[in-house]
C-alpha cells in the first residue's frame, strides 16, 4: 500500500480535516479492487496507542481516501487485512497539528504602574491535569524577552496573566507580545506562537 503524502508526513492547520490519498496494489503492481481498509490512530505523546477511528474500500483502480476529523498530531494507522491469496499491508502517515490560543490584552495605551491584562484560552482540548505551561514573550527591537514565569492554563485551558511595566525611556513606546506554545512530551500538539498584538506605554 502506498500513500500520496512525501516521507508520510502532513502538516496540518489547526481545526482542519484532513484527506489522506493512498493506492493498494498487489506485488506484481496491480490494483487491487473493492478491498476495505481499516484506520486506526495513535495521539502524539507518551503511553498512547493505537485505536479504531474508521474505514474506507478501495475503488475499481485499487485507490482510496479517507478524510481525517479535526485534532491532535497523530499517526493514522491504514491497514488492508490481506485475504486467502493476498498478504496484508499497512502503512502510516502522519498528522502534525500545531497548538492554538486566542490571545488578548487589556487595555492597549497604559500608562507606567498600570497593570496590563493578558488573557485567552489554549483549544483542541487534550490539556494536560497540571495545565499546558506557556510563555508571553514581548519583541523589543527584533529580540523576543520573557514576559510571563510559570504560566500554565487551567484543566479547561483558560489562562490569565498580568503585568506592569515599571520604567521605561522616553514618553511613549510602542511594545509587541505574542503567545509562545511551547513542546510538551504529553500534549499533542506541535509548538505554536499566537499573532502579535500591540501594547502602548506612556511615560508621564
């Protein structure tokens, strides 16, 4: 069995399907007709395993597809179970789904000493009991610096953060945060970075 996707890899937006061409053929190179496919699929992340998600049939030309549901990176599983005459395959593609947050900030023009609030929510579900660790990273003149220590979402993904800026030069600047979704072994989903959103500090 062969599938249309190079190195049997993916990428995949994040709350997209998926569809997956492949073609079964036997040893000789010859399509093998009206043959069912299982599917099954293993999340991305330690201690998983593989489970049922579906099945498909091969058309006249020995082709087949099969359209995956939105979520995690994963691998699908397709296997041709083989029959009397013929000998099974199996073969692997596999999804790789960046994370996503929404992201925003309160108020946008603050003043120095005033609290500023960011604030979103990670979706996709698959949050790890102690939370999704992430990181607010400013971008001050092309460098991204730290904003957030120890921020984690919730069992239901929502976050919350505040910060105050305590000096600055000159009377007014202009700063740019973002989201950072870093790795995480048991969360199945690839790192991500949020849009940047602008925040105006005025220096009385």
């Amino acid at each position: 069995m062969r599938l249309r996707h190079p190195r049997h890899s993916l990428r995949v937006r994040f709350g997209h399907h998926a569809t997956i061409y492949g073609v079964l053929t036997d040893t000789a190179g010859h399509p093998l007709a009206n043959q069912p496919i299982q599917v099954s699929q293993q999340l991305r992340g330690a201690g998983q395993v593989f489970a049922p998600v579906g099945q498909t049939t091969t058309d006249v030309n020995g082709l087949m597809r099969f359209t995956a549901a939105p979520g995690p990176s994963r691998t699908l599983s397709f296997a041709f179970p083989g029959t009397d005459s013929l000998k099974a395959a199996i073969a692997n593609v596999n999804l790789r789904v960046p994370a996503f947050s929404t992201f925003g900030v309160e108020p946008r023009l603050a003043h120095i000493g005033q609290r500023i609030i960011f604030s979103g929510r990670l979706l996709g579900g698959h949050i790890p009991k102690a939370g999704k660790s992430l990181l607010i990273e400013g971008v001050d003149r092309g460098l991204l610096v730290p904003v957030s220590r120890g921020l984690r979402t919730d069992r239901r993904g929502q976050w919350r953060f505040a910060y105050v800026f305590h000096n600055q030069t000159g009377a007014a600047y202009t700063y740019a945060f973002h989201l950072a979704i870093p790795f995480d072994s048991v969360y199945p989903y690839l790192p991500a970075a949020t849009h940047a959103l602008p925040v105006t500090i005025l220096n009385p």
